[in-house]
C-alpha cells in the first residue's frame, strides 16, 4: 500500500488527478464538492483535490470555470451546495484566523492608514498595539513599503496597495493563504516583482498557499503543484507537478522545463478558453 494510500485511507486506490502530492494526510481536501449558485448556475461540480501542508497549490483555468467559487468555500465565504471541504480536520468551517485571503483588489479600508490596515487583523488576535506594530512595520519593510506607513491607500499606486494586501495577509500569520489573482490588474513588470516577493516571503514559511489565476506563465514560476480546472461546470481537469528548482527567479523563465510546461498547460486549456469566450456560463435545466 502507497504512504498516500495509508494516510488518506483509500488502499487500493491510485492517486487521482487532484491528489495530494505529498504522502502526508492533506490540510485541506475537498471531497465532490458542489456549488450551484440561487440563480440556478451550477459553479462546481464533483470537485476533489487534497492539497498538503506547505505545498503552494495553483488553480489554473479559463474565465468562469470556477476558481474564485473554490477559494470562497475554502475561505468559509460560501457553503457547498454538495460535498464539503475539510480544513484541518474541520468539514466547512467558517472564516477564521487559520486562513489568509489575498483578494484581486486590495480592499484597504480608505480611513486608515497602511499601518493600521495592517494591524486590524492583528489587533483582531489579541495583539498589543505596539506589538501590532512591530509586525506590521517589519511587513511594511519586507514590501519594500519603507516611509509609507503613515499614508493613506488613496496616496499609494495600485500595485503598492495590493502590496499592503499581501503583507497584511502575511502580517496575522495564517497557515494558509488564499489568493485570488492578486496580481491581476497590475501592470506587467509590478506582477513580476509581486510574485518574487511572494515566493521570497513563502519559502521556507511553511505556509499552504491556493493561488488562483488564469495566467500559466504565473502558475508555472509559482507552484509545486498546477490544478487544471476544466468548465462546464467546473471541476479538476488534471494536475501537474511543477519540478522546476527553487528558488525561483526571473531565471527560471529561461529554463527549458518552464517552455515545456507552458506548453503543456497551454495544450490542456485551450478549448476550455475557446469555450469560455463563446459560452459564458452554464445553467441548470428547469
Ligand atoms: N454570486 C453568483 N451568483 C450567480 N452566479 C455566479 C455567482 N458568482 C459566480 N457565478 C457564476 O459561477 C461561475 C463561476 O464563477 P467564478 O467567479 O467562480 O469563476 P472564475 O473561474 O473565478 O472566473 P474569472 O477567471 O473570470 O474570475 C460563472 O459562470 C459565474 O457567472
Ligand atoms: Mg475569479
């Protein structure tokens, strides 16, 4: 019997295209979750995938495929219509502190400034306020957001606001982290220097990251572990190991197993982008 077969229970069985890669019980594991949402659109559908601790899983797919329903039932921001999810031995828990969620648009509160946005979440935890700040200082730093403690979210730029929401997720220390394309509306070379940050910030951190885009070029510098989603509705395609060396770095595009991952990627979501652009969603029959 396999370590993975052994620790997750299904003896016989050989690891699905979603399984963990690690040959450890799984942090989180969605079990044939479901969302179909009150307007009758059916998101997902018999979604299983097992992602390890520590492992920096990527959600790749087209527009509407689902990625961000995912997140949210992880997050505890929406319940399964069918199955669950489990989050370290907890079926469909509710949003808590275990878990970090970096959205597309920053979402800093507009009356504060970069600090004390950093610091609500902290203060949340318990937190003395000049404890809070030494975290959130130290995380200001790391973000290389030096002398802009004190401004307000209005008087940064895009990509230092979505910074302030990286280091803020990082700042209360959850195990896992959530992200929603983060970097997706910032300008090509700030995206670039984000997701070294990010992969700087996660090495050696231990933290499990779900990292969700429909960038391949992004998936493939970033992950252990690419999930393709296929649509219709949404569901897990297939998984690929990532075995690029870390740590990554602006050399790794170069790298010949990179263009052939991509390509490989590239192959498997092709329809499904096609698909995307000339079928936006899909509907229950009523
Ligand atoms: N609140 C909602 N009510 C009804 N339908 C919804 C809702 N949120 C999402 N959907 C539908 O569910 C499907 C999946 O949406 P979701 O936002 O999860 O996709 P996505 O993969 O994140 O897309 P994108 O890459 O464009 O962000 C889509 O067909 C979408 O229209
Ligand atoms: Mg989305």
């Amino acid at each position: 019997m396999s370590a993975y077969a052994a620790a997750t229970g299904t003896a016989d069985l050989e690891p699905g295209p979603g399984a963990c890669a690690t040959a450890v019980r799984p942090l989180v594991e969605f079990r044939g979750l479901g969302v179909t949402y009150p307007g009758g659109v059916t998101a997902i559908r018999d979604f299983d995938l097992a992602v390890g601790a520590g492992e920096f899983v990527v959600i790749l797919g087209p527009s509407g495929c689902g990625k961000s329903t995912v997140l949210q039932v992880v997050a505890g921001l929406l319940r399964p219509t069918a199955g669950q999810v489990e989050v370290g031995g907890r079926i469909n828990p509710p949003p808590g502190k275990d878990r970090g969620f970096v959205f597309q648009h920053a979402g800093l509160l507009p009356w504060f400034d970069i600090f004390t946005n950093i610091e609500i979440g902290l203060r949340a935890k318990g937190l003395s306020k000049k404890a809070a700040r030494a975290v959130s200082q130290h995380y200001v730093s790391a973000m290389g957001l030096d002398g802009f403690g004190h401004r307000y979210p209005y008087q940064l730029s895009g990509g230092m606001q979505q910074r302030v929401g990286v280091a803020r997720a990082f700042a209360i220390d959850p195990p896992i982290l959530l992200m929603d394309e983060p970097f997706a509306a910032l300008d090509a070379q700030t995206r670039l220097l984000l997701q070294q940050e990010l992969l700087r910030q996660w090495e050696g951190s231990g933290k499990t990251i779900i990292f969700v885009t429909h960038s391949i070029e992004e998936a493939v510098l970033l992950a252990d572990r690419v999930v393709v989603m296929a649509r219709s509705p949404g569901s897990v395609k297939t998984a690929v190991t990532i075995t690029l060396p870390r740590p990554r770095n602006e050399a790794t595009r170069l790298h010949p197993e990179y263009l052939r991952l991509f390509e490989t990627l590239w192959d498997m979501i092709r329809l499904d982008a096609q698909r995307a652009i000339a079928e936006p969603e899909i509907r229950e029959p009523s």
